[in-house]
C-alpha cells in the first residue's frame, strides 16, 4: 500500500513540471526582454507609470469624445503624407494609430481621396512598450511581413511619424511574434539602432550634395489632390554656406519646390525676409515684407503660407512656435479673419483643421 501512495506521489510530481515547462514556453509580449521600468503612452502623448503596460494598452474608454490624430498615409504619388483625422478617444492611443494604419482596417471608410493606408492588411498590434530612452517597441504580427520591397522604406517612415508624434516616444523598434528584427524582412531595411525622424521621409536630393556646406532638413510644401490641400513633408540637403539654417529654410520655401516634387507655390512673387530669424525660448521670430499678405489693405496671410512656414521650421530642434510679423503692420489675421496675436505652434495647426 506504501508504495503505491509512493508511485502516486512521484507521478504527481511529474505531472506538475511538465505543465510548468509547457506554460513556460508559451511567453507572452510583456514577458519577453521587457525593461523593468515600462512607461505607457497616454492620449496625450505623456508618460504614465504602469504596473502592466500591456493590459493598460488594451484598457479601451467607450465614449464619444473623438481626439485629432496625425497618421501619416500614403497619396496618389507613394509619397508619405499626414493627413489629421478624427479619432475615437482612447487610453490606448498609440495601438490606435497603428491600427489606423492598417490597410483594410479601421481607416478605410475615413480616407481621404487619393489616399491608402499603409501596413498591410491583416497586421496585428500583439503590444507596445516603451523603454526608459524614449525606444517604443512595436511587437506585430506574421501578416506584416506581407508587402512589396518599394514599400518598405514608406512603412518605416510612416509608422515612425505617426508614434513620434507622442511626446514620449523618440525613435521605434520593431519585433515580429515577440522576436526582434534586426533588419526588414523584404528589402533589408536596417533596424538594429531603431528607426527615427532623423532617418527622413520622402527623402529628395536633387544633385550630389556638397556635404561640407549643406544641412539635411525636412521642409513642407503644399500640394493639391481634387479639392485636397494637404502638405508633403520632404527631407532634402539645402545650402547652409551661411550657417542661418533658418533664413535658408525660409528663403527656399519661398522659392518654392521643384518640377520634381510637383506642389504649390504659395508665396507671392518679390516676398522678402526683411531681417534674420530670431530664435529666442523656442519661438522663431520671422519678419517679411507686404508681398507676403494676401490682402495688404486688411493684412491678410494666406493659411496655407502659415502652415508652410510653421510645419517646416517645427520641424528643426528648439522651434516650437514661429511668430510670424509683416512690416507697417501692427497685426495680421488669417483668412477668416483670426488675429495672429501669439506665435503659431504645430498643434494650432492640427486644431484649426479639426474645426
């Protein structure tokens, strides 16, 4: 009798490891190399502490309320554009972005006209983390290694734009299934670093450029699609021989861009900077001559000359706003009639094309 409560013991015990070395095996996304200290993106783009950051991801507010939200997708010309689209509100405001991203997804009946998304369809958001250096670890699904290698390269880009417009996220890594790339799977993209702003979008270089004068920016210009003005971001080598990278930026939005980029010219002919930039506690002071107004009896600026200026120059470290000034006048409006009493920052941007 002993040793049968013996050999029902050992086979007890045996029982018990083999289900704890299954359970072992089957790790989740949360359990695989995360940081001990995991931040979460909020809907607004700040830090939160988080016990969990993949079951505070999947906390979904029902509601309403709807939030303005940057995705970058792609135009009718493959370039890799923003296009500001009103969202549910959510706490989980970065797996949304992604999600709208996803070609057949959420986004479709909200497209614009020209538009596509731009992760392929079927593609999955397993979970997100993001590390203490302002890394956001994005963990998808099989489905995305699903597109063509003249793809790639937008992908990155696109999914780059759309999460670093959370204040807390600096740059991304990708995994597929808990496994971290190195590289794309198509084309081989390198990823070992992360992928960030500074790798561009919708990279242009005209001619060789001379890499001892010359500065690699991201400038906006308008374009037209049908009824559509949306802004193309391009990233581009500009001549920086008189170390004023912002009387540069300025000098060739106003020139305009090439046959090659095919968008507007939104400046008037013989509109002049009349003085050098002044950069003073993350406002860039901009002063122009009358040729820059719409409407010089009422001091009227053209909306889509604001934007141009405020898109691009945001762009550039320590710019948060551009405080745009016209001689002889002691103020200017917009077109539908708004002062500009306050420099213009980015987010007024996307405000004014939610309302």
């Amino acid at each position: 009798m002993q040793k049968i409560k013996f050999l029902h013991v050992q086979l007890l015990i045996v029982l018990v490891l083999l289900l704890g070395g299954c359970l072992k095996g089957e790790q989740t996304f949360e359990e695989v190399d995360v940081p001990e200290d995991v931040t979460i993106v909020d809907e607004e783009g700040k830090e939160t502490e988080g016990d969990d950051p993949v079951e505070e991801e999947e906390e979904v507010i029902e509601s309403d309320e709807t939030v303005a939200r940057e995705l970058y997708l792609i135009d009718a010309s493959g370039m890799v554009v923003p296009q500001t689209l009103e969202l549910p509100k959510t706490e989980s405001a970065a797996t949304q972005a992604l999600e709208y991203l996803v070609k057949d997804g959420p986004v479709t009946e909200m497209l614009p006209n020209g538009f596509q998304a731009v992760l392929p369809a079927g593609t999955e958001i397993i979970g997100l983390n993001l590390e203490e250096d302002g890394t956001l670890i994005v963990d998808l699904s099989e489905e995305f290694k699903n597109y063509e290698a003249e793809e790639e390269v937008k992908i990155l880009q696109a999914m780059t734009h759309t999460l670093t417009q959370f204040d807390s996220v600096n740059k991304i890594k990708l995994w597929i299934n808990g496994e971290n790339l190195d590289e794309m799977p198509v084309n081989g993209t390198p990823l070992s670093e992360g992928y960030s702003k500074s790798n561009g979008i919708n990279i242009y270089v005209k001619d060789q450029p001379s890499l001892m004068h010359s500065k690699v920016v991201t400038v906006h210009y308008p374009k037209q699609y049908n009824d559509n003005l949306y802004f193309v971001p391009m990233t581009q080598y500009i001549n920086d021989d008189n170390e004023d990278v912002f009387t540069t930026i300025v000098e060739a939005l106003m020139e305009g861009p090439s046959y090659e980029i095919q968008g507007l010219q939104v400046f008037n002919d013989n509109t002049t900077l009349l003085t050098k930039p002044v950069l003073n506690d993350g406002v860039l002071q901009l002063e122009f001559s009358e040729e820059i107004l719409k409407d010089e009896e009422k001091a009227v600026i053209a909306d889509d000359v604001v934007e141009t200026l405020v898109r691009s120059l945001t762009e550039q470290e320590d710019v948060e706003a551009v405080d745009i000034k016209v001689e002889n006048k002691e103020k200017v409006v917009s077109e539908n009639g708004t002062t500009y009493d306050k420099p213009v920052t980015k987010n007024d941007i996307i405000k004014s094309e939610k309302m």
